[in-house]
C-alpha cells in the first residue's frame, strides 16, 4: 500500500468534519419563528356585537365627519369589554379591548379594527406594542415571549417580514432579513458560547455565500447549502492549518488544497473529507512531488523511488 505519508492522520480528519458540524438555532416546528398571530384576539372581539352599543345598520364610509365621542365601558358578546371612543357606531379612535381571559389590547381603532399603534398583553405573558393595520400586526413592532426571548423589527400581516432583530433567552441574537417569520436573506446569528455566522439564509437555514467563526478560533468562509458547508470555501484552524476547494456535505471533495502549519501543502483530489486520487505533495523546502492516494493515504510516487521521502513527509 505503500508509505502511510502525506495523509491527515485520524485526529485532523476527525476535526475536518467535526469542524463543520454545529448547531442552528432554531424552534421546533411548533415554535420557527416568534409570531403571535393575535389577530385572532383582536378579530374576535371586534365581531362580537355589543348589547349596549347602538344599531348598526348600513355600514357609513362618510363616518370622518363625526366627531369622536366617549363612551363609558361596554361589554360585548363573549364578555369581552370595551372602553373608549366610537365615531358615530364604530370604535375608532383611542380604546381598550379586554378579555375574559386577561388578554388586552389598548391603542388605535380605525372603523371597529386595532389600527395605528397599539399594545397586546396575554394571558401567558406574551406582549406585542407596535404598528397594527386592519387587526393584523405590520409595519414596525416588538413581540416580548414570557420567557425573555424577543423579536423586534418589521411585519407585514402578522408575520415577521423585513428587518428585524431576535433574542433568546440563552443570550443569542439574530439580526437581518426575515420573510414570512424565516431568516431569510443576509443576516448574522451570535450564539451564546461565542460562535458568529455572517452571511446568507434561506427558510431558515444557512444557505449561500457567508463565513462561520467558532468559538475556538476555526473560521469557514464560502458556500453553504441547508446548514452544510458545500460548494466552494476556505477553512482556517486555529494552530494555522488551512484547507481551500470544494466541499460537499461538510466534507472535502473534489479538488482542494490542504496546508499544514509548517508549510508543506497537498494539492489534488478529496473524495469524502479524504484525500483520494492524484495529488501533489509539495515540502516546506518547495520541493514537490506527484503521487497517487487512496481514501486517505497514498498509494505510490508518480515521479521517483518510493523510499526517497521514507518518513520526511509524515503528518505522525
């Protein structure tokens, strides 16, 4: 089999692919993203008709010429309540809508609907204080979930959608793009022991061009697909190792180049995280030579006795 040289012996391998590996932050399924959808809540109350509250008859679209008037607290069906100012027989202008649960909001109406700025308690602990249109959340606001975690930033019908800035209780941060309540577009994730990606998501995962810093020193720079290095990129170690070429699924494969901390430097083919098929050794001195490698070690010289470099160009 030849000499058992110029391979990544079982530690480094085990750091090239163990250097890849980590862990997005994410909710279950049930929890992806932050969004409250109240509408529900707000909706709700909206449609309950109140015994108190004066016929409706055909909805008016003149009502701008009436002037706000308050009233005292009426209590709709479902026992939800409402206090606050009405134009003509429609809530609009400033109100609190309370629920039996102990749910509430309090902030602008526009012809029965939350619309303007205003804030949402529940029950649980959740709040949201923003921009509402039409009883949905959307334009800038921030939702507060009862164990500390947060987003802040852009809505558009009740979904995260723009800008925004989340936190989790734990202490990591994402800031960037969101589209329908998934990281979506560039963005940069901070977890809490110190690792840093900064570059692009897609639906939440990592997917295209960024660079990933661990906590303990490595960096990866380059092309990523759903949460795996793949495509294109440069990997750093901390001791100064360096790998640049192809990757797929967190290990090298295809052509790259690996360098060691000393100078010496593989150039060939990689076929799963191994260096496998033709390559070139080059020594710290720059002397190269040409060989052939199989899953990791090679096989023969292409270029001179097979005992010339014996034991020189061992990673051991």
């Amino acid at each position: 089999m030849g000499n058992q040289c110029t391979c990544l012996d079982e530690e480094e391998q085990r750091q090239l692919v163990d250097g890849a590996k980590f862990e997005i932050f994410a909710r279950t399924n049930e929890e992806t993203s932050i969004g409250l959808s109240p509408q529900a809540n707000i909706a709700n109350s909206n449609s309950s008709a109140s015994k108190d509250k004066p016929p409706r008859g055909p909805l008016r679209h003149d009502n701008s010429n009436l002037e706000l008037v308050d009233r005292p607290t009426m209590t709709l069906e479902g026992q939800v309540k409402y206090t606050g100012q009405w134009r003509g027989n429609l809530r609009e202008g400033q109100g609190t809508l309370e629920r039996l649960d102990g749910g509430r909001y309090e902030g602008q109406f526009v012809s029965d609907k939350a619309h303007g700025r205003g804030r949402l308690s529940l029950v649980n602990g959740d709040t949201y204080e923003g921009e509402w249109f039409e009883d949905k959340t959307q334009g800038q606001g921030k939702f507060v979930h009862q164990d500390g975690s947060s987003y802040e930033g852009q809505w558009h019908a009740d979904v995260q959608q723009g800008h925004g800035i989340e936190k989790w209780a734990d202490g990591s941060t994402f800031q960037g793009n969101y589209w329908a309540s998934k990281k979506h577009g560039h963005g940069k994730f901070l977890w809490a022991e110190g690792s840093v990606y900064d570059g692009d998501f897609s639906e939440n995962d990592i997917h295209g061009q960024g660079e990933y810093r661990w906590f303990d020193g490595r960096v990866y720079v380059g092309l990523w697909r759903r949460n795996h290095m793949h495509g294109y990129g440069k990997m750093i170690w901390s001791d100064g190792r360096q790998y640049e070429g192809y990757y797929d699924e967190d290990r090298k494969h295809g052509d790259g180049t690996f360098t060691w901390p000393d100078g010496r430097q593989y150039t060939g083919q990689w076929v799963d995280g191994k260096q496998h098929g033709s390559g070139t050794y080059t020594k710290a001195s720059s002397k190269s030579r040409a060989g052939v490698w199989q899953d990791g070690r090679r096989l023969r010289w292409l270029d001179g006795p097979e005992d010339s470099d014996r034991g020189e160009t061992s990673t051991r």
